[in-house]
C-alpha cells in the first residue's frame, strides 16, 4: 500500500464492510446457482444472454461482447495469404 492511502481506502476494508451490509449474492455467485438448460432444441445462446440483461446485467454484457468475436480467423487467413502471395511473384 502506498503511503499516501489510508487502510480506508484498501480493498479488504471495502470487501468487508460490503459483507458486514449483507449486500445481496453478485451476478457471478447467481449465475453459478441458475438453472441448467436441459432441451437444447431452438437454444441460441445469444437469446439465453439477452433475456437475462436485467438479472445479469454485468455478464450479459461480456458474453454478448465475447459472442461477437468471430470464432475463426479464416477470413484473415485468407487475405493474409493472398497477400504473400502476391509480394512473392
């Protein structure tokens, strides 16, 4: 801890003073204790993330930013190679 923080301002005192409050289960702890999917038939994940903005609002950001990560990099591949192609002639 630097010198200029105050032992108030640690994250340990915060932690403890957010469970002394008895603060409510965060999103994380919630999501764990939710109900598992057992008819994958018409299940988009994407859907899943999108009904749950309101009960996960912090995670269904980030998995909904993780979902528009494109899952292969074909199309870089593709115009990569295109492009050393094209230097080597």
């Amino acid at each position: 801890m630097e010198d200029t923080q105050t032992t108030s301002e640690s994250f340990g005192v915060w932690y403890d003073e957010m469970l002394a409050a008895n603060i409510e289960e965060d999103e994380w702890t919630q999501y764990l204790k939710s109900l598992l999917v057992h008819n994958w038939n018409g299940f988009r994940v994407r859907n899943w993330w999108l009904d749950r903005k309101k009960e996960f609002p912090t995670l269904s950001r980030m998995a909904l930013d993780l979902l528009a990560v494109p899952s292969m990099s074909a199309e870089v591949e593709r115009v990569f190679s295109g492009y050393v192609s094209s230097r080597s002639l």
